[in-house]
C-alpha cells in the first residue's frame, strides 16, 4: 500500500510508518495507558492529580513525566491507522471468541456424551451431578421418585423385518386386541373381526367375524393350553372360540359395557368392563360366572394374571393399580391387596417373567413414567421418565429387558436394560403411536401394531 506526503512523491508505507515511530517515541507517554494515540490521551483526574500545563504546540502533556519513556515500537506496529484496519482487527477478535466459544460448546457436549457411555456400559446406576446438565430434572432438587436416567447415546435405527398395512385397526388407547399364543398363532382384531396368522410365515389361517356393523372387538387373549381364543365384545359380551374346530365354544354375558381386558388363570377367564367391573368366568361349568371385582367407577383398561397365578392386576383409567388375591370366587365387597395410584391411565401392564412379585407399568400421556414395583413391598425399584404415552409394554426374557411401545413425539418402540431402565435400542417403523406389542412363543421375534395402520415383525437380537 502506497501513501502520499505533501509537498512530495509517493512513498511507501514502510516509511510511513517509520516517520510515525519517531514522532510517536518523541512525545511523552501517557503513563495510564498501553496505547499511545494522536493528542496524548490524559490520565483521569483524581483527587491527589498532578497540575497540567501546555506544550509549545498547545497539546496536553503530562507534567513531572517519566524520564525514560518505554519502547514502543511493539505498540506502533500494532497500531491501525485506517479505519478498515481497525474493524479487520475487531473481526478477527471476534470470530477468534465464536471459534473459542464453539469449542467450549463441543467440548461440553463430548464430555456428556462420555458420561452417557459410561452409563450405558457400567450397568449401573450414577445421578447426574453435573450443574450444567441439560436435563431439565436436575435444576429442581431432589424429587420424589427418581424420573430418568439420561444418557447421550445416540442409537442407530433398527429397520423392521417386515411391515404390512392392517385395515380397520381401531386407534383406541384403551383396548387390548393383540396376543401371540404357544403354539405361534398370532391374533389381531381389527373392527369387528378377529384375523389369525400363522406367526412363522405370517400366512393368514383364519378369520373370526361377529358380521355386525354396530359392535366391534374389544379385546381378546388366548388361553394359555391350548387353541381356545377369548374375544371381549364392545356391547359387554365375552365370546370363547376354538381356533382348531373353528367354532363358537360359548357365550358369556353379565357385563353392560365395553369389555376392554382379559386375562387367563388356566380355565379362569377374568374379563374387565368400562363400567370399572371385573367378572371371573369358569369357562368349565355352565354357570360361568363365578366371582366380581368392582374396582371403581373408571373403566378396566388392563388385566394381568401373575405367572404363578396367586395375583391378579388391574389397571383402570383413572390411575388406579389394584392388586388382587387369586380368589375366583370373591365378592363385589372384596378389597385389593394393595392399592396403587398414578397420576394418569394404567393400560400398559406386564408382570416379570423371572421374578415372580415384580411387575411394570407404563404411564399414559399425563405421566409418561415407566415403573418397575416391587409388589411386595409396593414401592417402586426403578423409574425412568420418557416424555411420552406409554402404550403398551412386554418383557424380553432372552435379554432380561423391557419394551415400552410410545406415542408422541417418536412413536417408537424403547427397549430398556433391567433394572436400571437405562435405553438401550430404539426401534422406529410406525408413524402414529404403537398400541400393541407381542412377543412370539420362542422369544425371537416381535409384532407391533401402531395408530397409523401399520404393522411391523422385527427380529428379537
């Protein structure tokens, strides 16, 4: 860059800013100040401030200066004379401090990530103590229950083994119409029919119609010896078939609503209404109908014998986990063994294959909590928040994990590491919320069916 002089050619800048230097280091510095800039800036006036005089030329000096003046040929060098110089030098500070603040940022990011990893591979349980935490939990103090334990994993998708599209699927939070039996067939009610496959090829077999366009399947669930499949109506009617001889066993009224959850306990067929009644139906004798549970006035959404059949669970609507003894022949007047209440709808329920007293349940969109009970001692094990509908919910005995199926905002499928309910997989195939789960007889496989009218076999790993 060349400049000019006056009363001469032009020059260039390194004598330019040669003259500048001299001129600069023959004034007096301002002692205050690392900078020296045109007109000698004046130190700020205090209460013990030396006199100021005038220079020959009229500019404000300093008084009593020092006697060596430092170099400041550092200084000048710096110096920008333009005004472009000066917002390049700004520049440059500036994208050094977002460069400075990008690497803190990702420097914070790495180091929760690290944290999440050895979460995930320790197995154990660790609470986060990190003040910078972006879980929002961890602001708040202590809290009641444990929500969550977060971690930073990020999870490659699994892609379903087959998806296939299913008409007439009712997008009904609280029905129960899926269920896999022993001897892999598969049911699924969708409107007023009950569809079977075969659970190996996924073939159709056959095809339970109630032809009416008034009432529709509820729910249904396969007896545990054997083919007998138990249909739950929405007119309150409770149906047994047998899938071999495909017939109609039997008819079973007494309830006046909806019938939205079976269980069975061996020939004990325990059926739940709308109305918040629970039948037991001794599916043997003609005189079926053996004992009620009356739980409350919310509906039944969810049953569930124990696998050694001493206990039963219901969950209804309004929040309320009820545990009962194993007494068919109880009266309305019966009390629960324990009562447990949730702050929204108990519909995904499951007891523990291996351990016979633990049970999970899954909360509905108020709540959003998956919990592992310790019946025993009602108190929870573990809880883990998922900031979604828990629709439905199975063990995984092969992995000694769980699956919650979800709603909004991920419609995905969770599997959780027991009992630390940290996530260990996702699995992504539906787009509306996955209302139903099964696991296969031989643990290998899994079937969701989801709002949006998909269904979806994926492969237990």
């Amino acid at each position: 860059m060349d400049l000019k002089t006056p009363g001469s050619g032009r020059t260039s800048y390194s004598r330019f800013e040669s003259s500048i230097k001299k001129k600069l280091t023959a004034r007096a510095p301002v002692a205050s100040s690392p900078l020296v800039t045109r007109g000698q800036q004046l130190p700020t006036r205090s209460s013990a401030e030396e006199p100021r005089g005038r220079g020959a030329c009229g500019a404000p000096r300093l008084l009593h200066a020092p006697a060596k003046a430092p170099a400041l040929s550092l200084v000048a060098s710096k110096l920008c004379v333009k005004k472009t110089d000066v917002r390049l030098a700004e520049l440059k500070w500036r994208n050094t401090s977002r460069a400075a603040m990008r690497q803190k940022s990702v420097s914070r990011l790495l180091t929760i990530q690290k944290v999440g990893y050895s979460i995930s591979e320790s197995g154990g349980m660790k609470v986060c103590e990190n003040t910078n935490c972006t879980w929002k939990e961890c602001q708040k103090g202590t809290q009641d229950e444990f929500r969550a334990v977060t971690t930073t994993k990020f999870f490659i998708p699994l892609e379903p083994e087959v998806r296939l599209h299913v008409a007439g699927l009712r997008n009904d939070y609280y029905l129960n119409i899926l269920d896999w039996n022993h001897e892999n067939l598969l049911a699924l009610a969708l409107g007023s029919a009950a569809h079977i496959w075969n659970g190996r090829t996924l073939q159709g077999s056959e095809c339970i119609d109630l032809n009416s366009s008034f009432k529709y399947i509820s729910s249904l669930a396969w007896i545990k010896e054997g083919t007998c499949l138990a249909i739950g109506t929405s007119d309150g009617e409770v149906q047994l078939w047998d899938i071999e001889t495909k017939k109609r066993l039997r008819n079973m009224f007494g309830h006046l609503s909806v019938v939205g959850a079976l269980s069975w306990n061996h020939y004990i067929l325990s059926s739940g209404s709308r109305l918040g009644s629970i039948h037991h139906h001794d599916v043997r004798v003609a005189q079926h109908h053996i004992g009620t549970l009356c739980q409350n006035k919310q509906g039944i959404c969810s049953l569930k014998w124990s696998l050694t059949n001493r206990l039963l669970a219901s969950g209804s609507s309004d929040g309320i986990l009820n545990i009962w003894h194993s007494d068919p022949g109880v009266k309305v007047q019966s009390q629960p063994l324990k009562t447990i209440p949730h702050s929204s709808a108990v519909k995904a329920m499951n007891w523990c294959p291996w351990e016979s007293k633990i049970l999970a349940t899954g909360g509905g969109m108020k709540d959003g909590i998956l919990r592992v009970w310790d019946i025993n001692h009602e108190k929870t094990i573990q809880c883990a928040a998922t900031d979604s509908q828990i629709c439905s919910l199975l063990w995984l005995p092969r992995t000694g994990e769980l699956m919650t199926g979800q709603g909004l905002p991920g419609n995905q499928m969770i599997v959780w590491k027991y009992p630390t309910l940290i996530s260990s997989s996702q699995l992504y195939g539906h787009k509306g919320r996955v209302l139903h789960v099964a696991l296969s007889p031989d643990e290998s496989r899994l079937f969701s069916v989801a709002a949006d009218g998909t269904a979806c076999v994926w492969k237990c790993h």
